[in-house]
C-alpha cells in the first residue's frame, strides 16, 4: 500500500534549538502501555522496556500520563503528592533510569502535570478539612458557605463536567454540617485557587522538582483552567460542561488571569534551557472556542505550544479539514509558535472507530480513513501528537462489561455514553490470547481491563511483520518527514483539486487526500512516494492519502 522510505536523513534534530517546533510526540498512557511484574498495570519499568520499539518507530519523544501517587479516582489525574511515584508504577530512582535510557536514545521525556485541581487525600486538602472556615489552609482552595436556609444549598449552580454538582458539602470538625468546596471534575478532585499566592509557590517548586531530574517539558492538562470568576456567579447555562463534556463554562474556563501563570512558568522553563541550551517545553490542554482564542496561549512568552483539537473533532469532510487547517496556520502560527495537530488522545474515542461510526458507507471505511488523517497529520506544518496504539490501528473496545468500567464519567452517570475505559484498554504485543505480551512471561497476568480475543489481529509483533499495517505507514511517514527538510516546518500552499479532495504542496512535496469513496486524478503525474492505500499512477484512490514529490 505505500512504498518503502528512503534512508534517514542524518539530522541531530533533538539537539538543535527549538526542537518541539515540528516534533513527533508519543503519549504513553502508562498503566496501559507494558507492565513489567505481572499484576496487570502498565509501569515505567514497562515504559522503559519499551523504549526500543518507540525508537524504531521513529518518534522523538513521549509524554507519559499521571504516575504520581493517587488514590486512582480519575486514574492518577487525581493527585495526592506532585513529587513522587505511586508504587503502583515503580519509584522514583526507575523514573531516573527511564529518563536515562530515553535521553540515550535520543528520546524527549514529557511529564502531565495538573494544576487545576488535585486529589482530595493531597495534605494540604486534608489539612483545609481540619481547618475552620476562612482559614488560610482554606484559602487554597475554593470554599464558601451555602445558599439557602442553614446554607443547604450549593453556592452557585455550576455543574461539574464529569456529571452532577461541582460543589460538595463538608463535615466541620465539630461534626455539623459547614462550608462547601469546588470540584469541577468529582469529588475527589478539588479544585485549586489560584487567587491564593502559596498555590503559585508550590507549582513553582512542583516544576523545578521535576526538571531537576532532567525532564524536557511538561503536558498541562486543563491548561485553559485554574481561575475561575472571583464572584462564583451563578451560570446561564450551568450544565454545559456535563453535557459538551467540554470546557465551556466562560465563569470556570479560559479566565485572563492564566495568562500570568504561562508566563511564570515559560521564565523558569527558559532559566533551565539558559543553563544547558536544552530547550524544555510547555504543551498545553487548552479547550477555546476559536483558533483565535487558543492563539492567545502561544504568544511567545507564554506556552511553547497547546493542542489544536479542532482537526481531531472536524467530520470526515474535505471542505472541513481545509478550514479547521486554514484557521490554524493564519490564527496559532501566525504568533511565531506551531500548531500541535491530534488525531486522538485517552480522552477520546479511537481513530478507526470514530471515522468508522462516520461512514454512512459501512464502518468498514474507518480504517481507511484513519491511515489517510494519520498520512495528512503528519504532512501538516507544525508538532504531531500520537496517541498509543494508533500506530497500530485499535479499534475502540465498545463492549466492556459494566462491571469493569472505571471511568469516573460512568460512575457518577451511569451513562455509557462518552465513557473513556474502551481507548484504555492494555496495549497488545504479541501472541494470540490475552494479555497478549502485555505482562511478558506472565502469561496468566490479568490486565486491568479486559483485551477483547481480537486484539490478536492487533499485535505489534503482527504489525511490525506486516509491511502493510498501520505501523509500517507510521513508520515510514516518520522516517519521510525527518529527512525531507520541507516537512515539520514552513508554510502551505492549497492547490485546486476535485470536489471532496484536499490538495496542497510543501516545497516540492504535495499531500492530497481523497475524502470520498471514488477514485479521483491524482494531482501530480506517477507514483506516489508514500500512499496510506494503494493508489496507481495518476489515481488518488477513495478515503486515500498520498504524497508526491515533484520532479
């Protein structure tokens, strides 16, 4: 389905200035990925031991999900000590090793940090309970006194975004009811203040912490968070963000006041990049309604970069991909930064399922598509972000019994709907039954969720033998983008093309993606240097990318 690359160009791109400008950014979501004792959750041992594989594949570095210790409530994204590793993932001195092994291989090392809220067994929450209403250890996080008689009610009528109210009331110490506190998530995730200067202060040391240790940046989960109205007022729609399951709420999200954090973190970002010339970066989670105001985040003083989602949510549509892409490059290149493109993340439904529930065609189609979206992403100027498993074409796992579902979503729903346990599930190696490898000489280990018999068809050892799969395509657009110098960088130029086709040109290489079903002209004469299905000469195959050089 594509032709084999040509060598690598020898290029030390890690090494040079401004590396994450057109780096490829693996996200291993750590419990999921390889686990090295058998007890069925993915460790950094794992991540470690997988290294290899990731190099091979050809990315220049990883961003590992929440390992710090947790109670688990939203899989790590609940943190109870910022500085530390939960035993359920090893310690800090395999951390160190990890980050040793990646640097010599060339690989950038990534951390999730979350500044929005933490776990409520964090000390400092703990310590907020024991303490009286209007007490400083209070004041870290968002507390007020109820509405209504004997303050029964919530202070205002916001909604979490996991589902119910985003207020839960407390037990004072003297055993009566008392205030209640913010939780935008669950329960069991708080919500800082950021109005409160020692929570600025810990950050500050939380980042150092890790950056002593030789991390090269951090991924900022709910990066459009952290202040919220200095009122508290009530919304116009307070059940927004329950039901987009999006940061919509203008009172909760995106409030001016973050700006300055970005700030202070890019200082003590740069003060390290100063001492070795190793640039170290911030990539942001920010949910905006426009590329206008996500541009805002990546001012030059402020997050290196902050995920693009709007082409991981376009429809499969010609016309739409042009202008999600189009507003990108005018809007968020246009502040000296480049745009990070996703194709999908843990949050999200995979790739091959979502484009497959999109085809009216029959969800046989999804496949197809997710190659040609990965071949365009990885055309596309600017950083790529690549989500486990995709590289090897996943499916979502859509029929998990209820009885081993873990999303906090479920849980306080219900609701199947939207959950995120099926893009979770335990990454496939090898063999033909569970755990597939995923335990290796622990073949009766049991993964923390269920690997459907199918997964077989999935396997890496499988994909890596197969010069077809998704892997090879993987491979080989990553291997092409490091050594053609027009890729990564640069501009643009759209080409005239047929209707329900995307054309454009980098340089001398143009990328064209058919979005229909029906062979088109190809628009460039011959053979395609790289096509995510078999295309002839002077044929753009349907739900087919390529790309062409020209001679």
């Amino acid at each position: 389905m594509h032709n084999r690359c040509p060598p690598q160009r020898q290029v030390d791109r890690l090494n040079r200035h401004h590396w994450w400008r057109d780096a490829v950014i693996y996200q291993v979501y750590v419990r999921s990925f390889l686990d090295s004792t058998g007890d069925g959750i993915g460790d950094l041992a794992g991540v470690r031991a997988g290294l290899p594989y990731l190099k091979k594949l050809g990315v220049d570095g990883i961003w590992l999900s929440p390992f710090y210790p947790s109670p688990q409530h939203d899989h790590g994204y609940d943190v109870a000590d910022y500085c530390d590793v939960d035993p359920l993932f090893g310690d800090l001195d395999e951390f160190d090793r990890l980050v040793g092994a990646a640097r010599r291989l060339g690989i950038k090392v990534l951390l999730d940090i979350v500044p929005n809220h933490c776990s409520s067994e964090h000390p400092w929450f703990r310590e907020a309970l024991a303490a009286p209403a209007g007490s400083p250890a209070r004041a870290r996080f968002h507390f007020a006194d109820g509405r209504g008689p004997d303050g029964a009610e919530p202070p205002n009528n916001w909604h979490a975004m996991f589902g119910g109210p985003a207020w839960s009331r407390v037990t004072e110490p003297d055993g009566t009811p008392g205030q209640w506190y913010l939780h935008m998530f669950t329960p069991e995730q708080p919500d800082w203040n950021w109005r409160d200067p020692e929570v600025a202060a810990e950050f500050d040391r939380v980042l150092r912490f890790w950056l002593d240790r030789g991390v090269d940046g951090f991924r900022i989960d709910v990066a459009a968070g952290l202040y919220k109205h200095p009122e508290l007022p009530d919304s116009d729609d307070p059940e927004a963000d329950a039901r987009t399951r999006d940061s919509v709420n203008p009172l909760a999200w995106n409030q001016p006041e973050v700006h300055d954090v970005w700030r202070r973190w890019r200082s003590i970002c740069e003060e390290y990049t100063q001492r070795d010339d190793r640039e170290r970066l911030l990539v942001g989670e920010v949910s905006v309604p426009t590329a206008r105001e996500h541009a805002r985040y990546v001012r030059p003083d402020e997050l290196h970069q902050a995920f693009f989602f709007d082409l991981l949510s376009a429809s499969w549509d010609a016309d739409a991909f042009r202008k999600v892409i189009s507003e990108a490059m005018q809007d968020i290149a246009g502040t000296g930064s480049t745009v990070t493109w996703v194709l999908n993340n843990h949050d999200q439904v995979r790739t091959v399922t979502r484009y497959g529930e999109a085809a009216t065609e029959g969800s046989c189609l999804g496949a197809a598509r997710a190659r040609a979206a990965a071949l365009l992403m990885l055309a596309l100027p600017g950083a790529a972000y690549i989500y486990q498993g995709e590289e090897l074409g996943l499916p979502e796992v859509v029929d998990l019994p209820d009885d081993v579902l873990t999303d906090p979503i479920f849980r306080r729903t219900g609701s199947r709907a939207r959950i995120r346990d099926g893009c979770r599930v335990p990454l496939p190696w090898s063999g033909q039954a569970s755990p597939f490898g995923f335990t290796p000489g622990v073949e009766s280990a049991k993964p923390w969720l269920p690997q459907p018999e199918y997964f077989a068809e999935y396997a890496t050892d499988r994909a890596l033998a197969d010069t077809r799969s998704f892997w090879h395509l993987y491979r080989d657009g990553l291997q092409l983008r490091a050594a053609l110098p027009q890729l990564g960088e640069g501009a643009l130029h759209w080409l005239d093309a047929p209707p329900g086709v995307l054309a454009f040109e980098r340089g001398d290489l143009v990328c064209a993606v058919n979005f229909g079903t029906a062979p088109t002209p190809a628009p460039v004469p011959g053979t395609p240097l790289l096509a995510s299905g078999p295309c002839p000469p002077g044929v753009l195959s349907g739900s087919t990318a390529a790309w062409w050089i020209r001679s």
